[in-house]
C-alpha cells in the first residue's frame, strides 16, 4: 500500500462512514502511508479529528489488531490455489466466522485497555 493509493481509499470511503456513524474520531497507525505528507494535509482538512500519533501493530490500543490477527489465523488453514479463491476466503472468513459482537466485546473492552497500558507506564499489556 503506498499513500497515493491509501489516500484514494480514505477520500472515497471515510467521509461517508465517518457521517453514518457520526464518528468524530478517526484512528489509524504509523504506517508510512499513513503520515505521508499528502494524507496528513488531506486529513488536516476534514471535520474529525484523527487520534495521532498512534503506535503501529499495537493491539493494547487498536482492537482491530485482534480481527486481523484472528483472520490471518483461520486464512492460514483455508487452503487457497488463486488469487481469486484467497480473496473468497478472506471475504467468507472476515464476514462469516468473525462476528459483531465479537468487533463490539474488543471495542467494549477499550477503557480496561487503556486503563491497563496507562498501569504498565506505556508498555503493553495481555492484549
């Protein structure tokens, strides 16, 4: 992912999300196509606010990292012969085995998480 095309996706799909969900708020990591020059300026010039500076891979702090890690987990044992059969995997996987109560208990746990990283002095916690 480079920032030219990481700036395209968030032009085209993080407005209208964003508005949806009346999310004043938008998180994202360090990851150099992330805190490009051209994204920052973009986002500069939103109405949300974006929660910076943010550590990458940190599943202490970005409940996220747990979906992805469960994903690459179940993908990994879903045999894939294409492209085209890892995307269906992926898509099957994301949308059928990882559920929204599952997305909403990792977002309900953020006060414990923050509370817990704050206790170990910044260092990482169980999560």
């Amino acid at each position: 992912m480079n920032s030219q095309r990481y700036l395209s996706i968030i032009k085209e799909k993080l407005p209208s999300h964003m508005a949806v969900h009346s999310c004043k708020y938008f998180q994202h990591d360090g990851a150099p196509c992330h805190t490009a020059k051209l994204v920052r300026s973009w986002l500069g010039r939103q109405t949300f606010q974006v929660l910076e500076p943010w550590p990458g891979s940190s599943p202490d702090l970005n409940p996220i990292e747990n979906c992805w890690s469960i994903l690459k987990k179940k993908v990994h044992f879903k045999y894939s012969n294409s492209l085209e059969a890892l995307k269906q995997n992926i898509l099957t996987i994301w949308t059928q085995e990882i559920s929204s109560e599952y997305c909403k208990s990792l977002i309900d746990s953020m006060p414990r998480r923050i509370q817990q990283v704050l206790t170990n002095n910044g260092h990482s916690t169980k999560y």
